[in-house]
C-alpha cells in the first residue's frame, strides 16, 4: 500500500477519446443518437491527418473520437484483450431509462433490454465501430451533500458484513438511513 505522498491525486475524469472511422458515422451516432452536443473539431494534434471530434456527454466532461476518413467501420464487437475497453457507461436519469427500449427499438438498435443491477438500471448496445455502451441510471438519490460513491461505499460495506454477494436494494436503503444520520447530529445522541 502506497502513502497518499506517493499518490498522484486525480480529481475527476478529463476526457475518454475513441479512435473512430469517418467523421459522419461519429457524428450521427455519437450527436445524432445520444444527444451528445458537438462542441469543438481541431486535427490531431500528433497525427494530422486525423479530425478530433469533441463532444459533451452531459457532465462538463469529453468524449473526443479521432476521425479518419480512410478507416471503415469494422462489423461485430470490439475485440476484449487487455487493455482493451469493455464498455463505457454514461447516466440516465430513471424517467429516460424506462423508456430506452422503445427508443432503441425505434431506432433500429438492438439491445440488452433494461437489467436491474441492484444500485442501478442498465441497458446495453453497441455503437456503429462495436464498443459496448451503457446507459446506466441510479435507482437512488444521495443526501444533499453526498456522492453516489460515498453512499456505494457504505453500501458495500454493508453488503461485505452481510455476506451478500452484490449490493441490493436493501443495502443501498441502509447506507442512505446511515449516511442521513451521520450528516446531522442530534442533540439526542450526546
């Protein structure tokens, strides 16, 4: 175990690029199917040649795909080799996520159809180049105050004293109830 001085302290996720085909094909799918505003285009700056494609998923972060008008998409699903990239998820809020099915069946897009993960919902498919997308929505709302993965933390906490094997509903009610009481003291408790 390393100390914190010997950490590099990350403070978020900056960006995810992709190495994608044609410009059009990312732009339809990445802006015209999930929404994503296309904020920037510049060339690579260290292959220009390639068009570098920025786009917002929503959370003051990137996806940014290098585009290359001479590399066509490959059918099937991305290779899963180490190092690879198994899927990216983005957040859905619960009213969206009901509704992805019909969505992604109007589209033309085949699908997992909606998977209970326990914390959360899920749905699956692949983009036009093959990687496995997730739209993925938590079943729950932290208090004021605190992150998703402070709550999945106690969460599973909880689940490991158990002996659960994944976290559960109940879990997650019960590292809401604990974290809710935590926040703010009672006179009560002294």
């Amino acid at each position: 175990m390393s100390t914190l001085s010997q950490t590099i302290p990350t403070q978020g996720l900056h960006h995810i690029t992709l190495t994608g085909a044609g410009r059009q094909i990312t732009l339809d799918f990445w802006e015209g199917i999930l929404g994503m505003p296309f904020v920037f285009e510049q060339p690579n700056l260290d292959n220009p040649d390639e068009s570098h494609l920025y786009f917002d998923p929503g959370d003051d972060r990137l996806i940014t795909v290098f585009c290359d008008e001479t590399r066509a998409p490959l059918p099937g699903k991305t290779p899963i080799v180490p190092g690879a990239v198994h899927h990216i998820a983005f957040s859905v809020s619960q009213a969206v996520s009901i509704h992805l099915p019909e969505k992604l069946d109007a589209l033309g897009i085949a699908h997992s159809g909606l998977k209970d993960r326990g914390f959360m919902s899920s749905i699956y498919f692949r983009e036009p180049l093959g990687l496995l997308i997730e739209l993925a929505s938590y079943k729950f709302t932290p208090p004021q105050g605190v992150s998703h993965a402070r709550v999945l933390f106690e969460a599973h906490r909880i689940r490991v004293a158990a002996g659960d094997a994944a976290i559960a509903d109940r879990h997650v009610a019960e590292a809401l109830a604990v974290l809710v009481h935590r926040q703010v003291p009672s006179l009560s408790d002294i």
